[in-house]
C-alpha cells in the first residue's frame, strides 16, 4: 500500500481510506460480523485511514470501529470522525449544531465510543448556517491544543468558506463527493484546495453503488438514502445506467471492473486527492483494492470522458433540502 500526506500540514495516510458509513447506516441493514470483517481486512491490506461520523447510526458506527480498534495498533490508523448532524429517537434529522460547546461535547462523546484518547482528523460535517465557520474552527483548535485532536478537517463547503477556515488553523484535507458523474468541485473547490496545500478525501467514488458495475433497478429498504436520491430515481437511473454500460465497456477492454475503474480514475486526478472505498463487505472491498494495481494510460481516461463527460450524470447528487443546505453547491 503506498502512502501519502492529507495537504502539507496533515498526517501520512494509504493512498485510500476507508469508509465506514454503511456498516452502520443509510444504505438498510448491515450483517455486523461482516462489517468488523471488513474492517479487519481492510487494516490488513494497509489501509490506515478508517473514515465514520458521531451521527452514523447514532454512534454505532464509533462504537464498531472502537470494537476492531481492540485487534490493531491504534497508533498505526488515522481516524477521521464528522461532528454536527443532529437526529432524533426516530433517525430523523433534526438540525445541525456547530456551535463552540457542541464541537466540545460531541468530540468529549466520540473519544469513548471509540475508546481512543485523540482523533486523528476531526472536521464538521456541514457548515452550520447559524455559526461562523471562524468559531467552529476555532473551537477544534483549542481541542487541538489540548491533545484531543490531532488534525483540522472540512467537509462539503465552498472555496469562501475553505479560505477563511484555513485562516484560522491549518486544514488538513477537505472531505467532499468526487466521482466520474460528479466533478463540482473542479472549477473552484479543488484548485482552491491546491493553493492552499489542503488535501480532497473524496467519498461516493463509486456514487453510492450507482457506478459500481454492481446496480440494478431494484427495490430499496425504507432505511436506504437511495430511494430519496434523485439519481436512483426514474428517468434518471435509467439515464446512468446507461452511463455504467459504457464505463464497463472501457473497463472491458482492461479486463477490470468498473468499479476498478472508477477507483483507479479518482487516484488518476492528483496525489493529493484520497478516494474512501465505502465497503462493507470484504468482496467489494477486495474488488476496488485491485483498483491500486491499475494505471490508466491518456487514452483509458479520454475513453473515460467519452463514456461519461463531465455533467453527463442525470439528477442532483441529494435531495433539493439537501443541495440547498450544501454550502460547496453555493
């Protein structure tokens, strides 16, 4: 596994990291064993990154990550945990909460569900509305200071609020959605980032499965975020499906998967760019690792944008509440 820096102030980390989300939440149920499986295996083929949220199955997700921690030396893994979201009993979402004491509170509640003394990269998943991003920021230095957090991170904001953060203490990486079909960042965030020496992990590679090579038209569970996503719907499904048939015909012809494909094309962009493999099972896992061995030549990447321009992805990447809270969409 080759290794590389979140920005020019973070921490060394494997090329990919992993992300821990559906082991506990939003694509329906999960089998436990196989997650902790997961986890093992990923720990096991060098992955030093492991990526979760406290609101992942309302601190179910730290808590499974804390249970594989026990097997793994600690001090060779970065956790990187989001902080933020606000739910009910009944998972619902019910605000967000960036406010100095919150910051404290949350990292205080996350430190012992996954039974570490530090987080290695702690970001705010969202920027609150009602916070300055300053506050916010200055509130996870000050657990920096203290020794309970080692990096700063960011997750889905705009290139503003991306300088003004950084202002304030040096940010590590930026966490936001990169993918074939969706490419927002490449006009402002990502070159913002790059001035400013400041890393992209990048979730939904593999567009929640919609690019994996793996979809199909098929019934969701009531608990799978899917079902309100505007590109799993109708039309548009349709519209990408057809999007994942041409992939796989330029993954064909490098007798890989697509999936593979689409891994190996987000490391293609740049060093300073991490893709999160969201596995939950060890098959698909092993599937994107093999992504590492794949080297795309300028002839597979023009195929690739042939087969999937920029903007050719059908719907919005979240619901409309969702994109109009978004502050990278503003």
């Amino acid at each position: 596994m080759q290794k590389t820096t979140l920005g020019k102030t973070g921490p060394a980390t494997s090329i990919v990291g992993l992300g821990c989300m559906g082991m506990s939440d939003m694509y329906g149920p999960a089998d436990r064993a196989e997650s902790i499986a997961t986890l093992d295996a990923a720990v096991e083929a060098g992955i030093t990154l492991l990526d979760t949220g406290d609101f992942y199955g309302m601190g179910h997700n730290e808590m499974l990550i804390g249970e594989a921690l026990k097997r793994h030396r600690r001090d060779d893994l970065l956790i990187s945990v989001k902080f933020g979201a606000q739910r009910g009993p009944d998972s619902q979402w019910i605000g967000y909460d960036a406010s100095p004491r919150a910051v404290k509170t949350a990292c205080a509640y996350s430190l012992k569900r996954l039974g570490v003394d530090h987080i290695d990269v702690y970001r705010p998943a969202r920027l609150d509305p009602n916070v300055p991003i300053e506050d916010t920021i200055g509130a996870i230095a000050e657990l920096v200071q203290a020794g309970y957090v080692r990096h700063i991170g960011l997750s889905e904001v705009g290139a503003q609020t991306i300088r003004r953060a950084a202002a304030v203490h040096p940010i590590a990486d930026l966490q936001i959605e990169y993918s074939i079909i969706a490419r927002g960042i490449e006009d402002a965030i990502l070159p913002t980032c790059r001035e400013l020496g400041i890393a992209v992990t990048a979730y939904g590679v593999l567009a929640r499965g919609l690019i994996s090579g793996h979809w199909t038209n098929r019934q969701l569970s009531a608990g799978d975020i899917r079902g309100h996503t505007p590109r799993f719907q109708g039309e548009n499904l349709e519209a990408n499906l057809a999007l994942v048939e041409a992939l796989r015909a330029v993954a064909s012809a490098r007798g890989v998967t697509v999936a593979q494909i689409a891994v190996a094309w987000v490391l293609a962009q740049g060093d300073d760019i991490v893709p999160l493999i969201g596995a939950r099972r060890r098959d698909r896992l092993a599937e994107s690792l093999g992504a590492l061995a794949l080297d795309l030549s300028p002839t597979d990447l023009a195929a690739i944008e042939a087969a999937a321009p920029k903007g050719a992805a059908a719907g919005a990447r979240y619901a409309p509440a969702q994109m109009a809270s978004l502050d990278s969409e503003r």
